[in-house]
C-alpha cells in the first residue's frame, strides 16, 4: 500500500469513526439553548485545561531534564578522576547521591567493576533509556547513559544509572499544589472573562432591544446605537442602520407610489361616478345627456385602463418579472410607421422627419417602440398648434440615435431634474390642466435602460425640448 492509497484508508476510517461522533454531538448540544456568553467561557475553560495539561508536561520534562544535566556532571566528574589515576581504579563517590554505574573491558567484555542499584529483570524494561517502575505505591524512575573512556591504552565502556526517583517525587508532591493555584487562576479568568464577555455583548443586546423596538411607525427616527464601538459590532450596526435606510426609502417609496396611484384613480373614478349618477337621473330621457356621460366614461375608462397597464409595467420591474423578448430589428421602419402615426392624430402640429437612416438594434421592438411613442406624444401635449416636432432616427458609429425634439413648453431646470420621477408634473404643466399621469417618462426611461441606452434632455423653458436616446450597437 502506497503512501497515497494508506493516507486515503486512514481518512475513509476517520470519517466512519470521528464524523459521526461529531454529528450526534451536535445534535445533542442542538437540544439546549446556551449564551454566547457561557459558550465563550465553556471554550475558554477547554482551552485552559487542555494547554494547562501541556503547560504541566511540559514543566515535569524540563525539570526532569535540568536533573538529568546534574547526574551527567556526576558521570563525567566519575570519568574524569579514573583517567587521572592512570591505572583503573575506582570507588563510585556519587553513588550515594543516585549514580551508578557498570563498567566493562570493551576488548574482554569482562566486567571490572558493577554498583548497579536497581536492576529490572531486563533490559526491556528501559524504553528509549527510560524505566519507571511502580510497586504498590512505591514509584521509581531510572534512565541510563552509555559512555566510553580510555585508561591507559585500555578502553572501556560505562553503563551510568541515574536514579531520578527522588526528584521525580518531589516533582509531583509540588505538582498538585501547582495544580491547585493553576485551577484558582483558571476560575479567576473564567469569572472575569465571563464579566468582560457579557461587557462586549452589551452592544448586542442594545442592538437587540433596537431591532424590537423597530417597525413602520418609528422606522424614520430608530436606528442602532454606533457610539462608543471601535470595532466589528460598529461596523454590524453601520451594515444594519445602512440597510434600514435602504428599507425606509423603499417603504416610503411605495408609500409615495399607493398614494399617488390612489390619488390619479379617484378623480377618473369620481368623474365616472358623477355621470352614472346623471345617467340614473336623466340619461334614460335625453339623448344628449347619455351621449356626454357615454362619451366621457369611455375617456375616462381608457384613461384609467392607460394608467393601470403603467402601474403593471412598472410593478413587473420592480419585482424583477418583466421580460423582455429581444432580437435583431431594423429601426428605420418603426420610427417611420410612428412619424406617419403621429402626422394623422396631429394634423395641427409641424411633423417633420428630415434624417431616418437603416440601424439595427438588438431590443425587444414592442418596448422600445412604446418608450419613443412616449416621447413623441410628450412632444405633441406639450406643444399648441403650428409649432413643430422634428424626430431623427440616425446611426452613429454603429448606435442607433433618436432624437424628439419639440417648440413646444419646454422645462425649468428643477422640472427637469425630476421629470424620471413617478407621478412628477410640474406646477407649470398642472395649471394649464394638461392631461397626464407623469408615468410616462419613468416607463421610457425603465425601457431604455433595460436595453442598456441612454437618454439625454435639453430643454429651454417657453423654447422647447430636445430628448436624445442612444441604444448601443448589437454585440457580435
């Protein structure tokens, strides 16, 4: 098995094994309801024991290995005083103090001296040097050193013993008190951690205590607390007040959007009214009176049936489910059929055509078709007779230009900074009681931009108005 293949076996075990442990230990935490708080100080405790345990094991090893330096000053003192002596002779002077040690003749394998103190049954009882040993409640800690030396030409080889048993229960006679004032401070941290997480969170639960308090009556003025946080919480409540923002134009939005379609519905609703009432009195006799209130009902009836088919349109937009059926067309013909249209219904005005050029669009031709006739009948409302409307259709540099330009009213230029606006008509307009909705140019302007064009006005109040579209030229 290669090491791909075994790498491959040991994570396919490690997930029949550890995945499932960890999703029943999911499930089960699932069934309680725990705070941030007490989770945070549940992790800090893990943390804490579990590098305490480290931090402790860690210690026993240095401190076991600062003893171990000791015994091997002893062994090299022990080496050192043999090779003075010249000739081998020895008297262990540390034995007392735990080293020991059996010397033998590396040529003869015989042994000259052995003050072994603790002998195990074999020598497979030390691992890696190391033996520990316990008897009842007796606990002993031996490791070994091999060294080598040379007495007068003769080499040998030492086998040190280091009886590490008294340090090893001083160590852990010292560990349990350490272990107890480690336990003091871990309780410590945790109660002023826990102290200090419920002060981080206090601008959570303000946040909280915030957001409930939020609704459509106070969404103008109540917004979450950013004072006083420099950090990620600050930057969640900017996120959040950022999107409440958003929210309370969108609101008033359509607040503004019911209000004004109620209010464009109930004058054609009360001239209707008023002449079913009229037809109720007297429109069963006289012929004159049934023909004005049929005549006016049906005005006002296309009126309102123009007006809802704009609301449709534009709730389609805004719910992101108008479609658009587009493909490849030429523009010429359509601006041609509109040019003739518009010289029957408006025999009284000047309608010329000086420049209509072959373009081909990529657009859905209904919609724009009914985004120019806006324009073109802007131009014809806002114009008294004689005065003249000039319509171009023109390619340039592959796009195709229209323009609609008028003699007519023209704008201010407050009026036209808001003539895109739904439901906007200016004062000007509304005392000379010209009919409209002022959706008109909010569909066109939806219509144009979905074909990615762009719409430019240049208007002179009392002189005219010039609108200037361009959509982009097909992509290949």
């Amino acid at each position: 098995m290669n090491k791909g293949k075994l790498v491959e076996f040991i994570r396919r075990i490690l997930r029949k094994i550890i995945l499932p442990i960890r999703k029943r230990k999911e499930s089960f935490l699932s069934n309680f309801r725990f705070s941030m708080t007490f989770r945070i100080s549940m992790n800090y405790l893990k943390l804490l024991l579990t590098h305490g345990i480290l931090f402790m094991a860690g210690l026993f090893v240095l401190y076991m290995l600062s003893e171990k330096t000791d015994f091997d000053s002893m062994a090299n003192d022990i080496m050192t005083s043999i090779s003075e002596e010249g000739e081998f002779k020895l008297v262990n002077p540390y034995y007392m103090q735990g080293v020991s040690l059996a010397v033998r003749n590396k040529d003869t394998q015989e042994e000259v001296y052995n003050d072994i103190a603790y002998r195990p049954d074999s020598d497979k009882a030390f691992f890696f040097g190391i033996h520990f040993d316990r008897k009842d409640t007796d606990n002993n800690l031996v490791i070994y050193d091999n060294k080598n030396f040379t007495v007068a030409g003769t080499e040998y080889s030492a086998r040190f013993q280091y009886d590490l048993t008294g340090s090893y229960r001083k160590f852990t006679g010292f560990l349990w008190k350490l272990c107890l004032l480690y336990l003091a401070v871990v309780a410590l941290i945790i109660r002023k951690g826990r102290r200090g997480d419920e002060k981080l969170f206090e601008p959570v639960r303000i946040m909280s205590a915030t957001a409930k308090r939020i609704n459509v009556n106070n969404l103008h003025k109540e917004r979450l607390n950013v004072a006083g946080t420099k950090n990620e919480l600050k930057d969640l409540a900017s996120v959040i007040n950022d999107m409440l923002d958003r929210m309370e134009v969108s609101y008033e939005s359509q607040k503004q959007f019911v209000s004004d379609a109620s209010h464009e519905l109930r004058t054609p609703i009360a001239v209707i009214q008023g002449y079913v009432n009229l037809l109720n009195r007297w429109g069963t006799t006289n012929e004159e009176v049934m023909q004005e209130s049929i005549e006016a009902i049906q005005n006002e009836a296309r009126s309102m049936q123009e007006l809802v088919e704009k609301l449709l349109f534009l709730s389609r937009h805004d719910k992101k489910t108008l479609k658009l059926t587009k493909r490849k067309f030429n523009m010429k013909p359509v601006v041609e059929e509109m040019v003739k249209e518009t010289r029957l219904v408006a025999s009284n005005r000047i309608i010329s055509s000086p420049v209509l050029e072959d373009v081909v669009v990529y657009g859905d031709k209904q919609a724009l078709k009914q985004a120019i006739r806006i324009f073109i009948d802007n131009a014809v409302k806002y114009t008294s007779d004689g005065d003249e409307i000039i319509i171009k259709c023109m390619k340039v540099d592959g796009d195709c230009v229209i323009s609609v330009q008028d003699t007519g009213i023209g704008m201010t230029r407050k009026d036209a900074e808001h003539i895109f606006d739904r439901f906007y008509r200016s004062e000007h307009v509304r005392s000379q009681n010209i009919s409209g909705h002022g959706l008109g140019l909010s569909l066109a302007k939806l219509i144009i931009h979905a074909h990615t064009g762009i719409i430019k006005v240049r208007t002179q109040f009392t002189k005219g108005t010039t609108f200037t579209i361009t959509i982009p030229k097909p992509r290949l």
